[in-house]
C-alpha cells in the first residue's frame, strides 16, 4: 500500500531529475490535464505569486526573502534556509521528492491549500530565471 502511494504521488516527475527544468516538463503536462485553458509558464506571474500574501501572514518570500538567491530564515523556527534559486543552490529541484515534499509543505502553510501545476510552474520559472 505505500509502495503504490509512493508510486501515485510521484508518477509525473521524472524519476532521476538532475535539472529544474525537468519539473517543468512535468508541471506542464500536469497543467495541460488540469486546465485546458493552460497556456505556458510566466516568471513575471511567478514573481508575484512569490512575493504575495495570499490567504495568511505569510508568503514564500516571509521565509526565502525577497530575493531567493539569498539565504532565508523560517519565520517560526528561525532555522537557516538556504537560497532557493538554483543559481545560488545547484542542490534546489534535483530531487522529485524533495521537491513534491516542500510545494506540498509549504503551500499548504502559505496558501493553506496545494499549489496548482501553473502556481508551482510559475514559481520555478521565476526561480530559475534568477541570477542569469
């Protein structure tokens, strides 16, 4: 039984991601399943999804800072987070599951619900866009 929820989380993620771009490929054709209306990623929407205070006190920026090239600090632990954008942290959106783990964790605590394939596409194309 875990084994097939492991299996169904992970299904649209590459299996040996080694570039942040390879989740997009796979929030992409997410999106295109979820909303026929899907008509790309945009780092400028990603910025300010970012940057916005949506339904509580917080926003990805409350604890990655404004600028995630930049170390951050968690708002209630006050525990170091390192950069965000993968300029700065070659470590960032490597991995499937560390990276289905924090949209899940941390859009449930900023938008108090899970991110949609567009939200968490625009984020990562704001964040790869940094540092270039």
């Amino acid at each position: 039984m875990r084994k097939l929820l492991f299996l169904t989380l992970f299904a649209g993620l590459p299996a040996h991601a080694e570039q942040p771009t390879d989740f997009l490929d796979s929030f992409a054709a997410e999106a295109r399943q979820t909303d026929p209306a899907y008509a790309g990623f945009d780092a400028k929407r990603g910025e300010r999804f970012f940057g916005a205070r949506h339904q509580g006190d917080w926003s990805c920026s409350s604890c990655h800072t404004a600028n995630p090239v930049q170390a951050g600090r968690h708002q209630v632990t006050g525990k170091t987070i390192a950069p965000l954008a993968p300029s700065a942290n070659p470590e960032r959106f490597t991995r499937p599951e560390k990276v289905e783990k924090w949209f899940r964790r941390n859009c449930k605590d900023v938008l108090k619900r899970a991110c949609t394939p567009q939200e968490k596409g625009d984020v990562l194309t704001y964040l790869i866009s940094l540092g270039r």
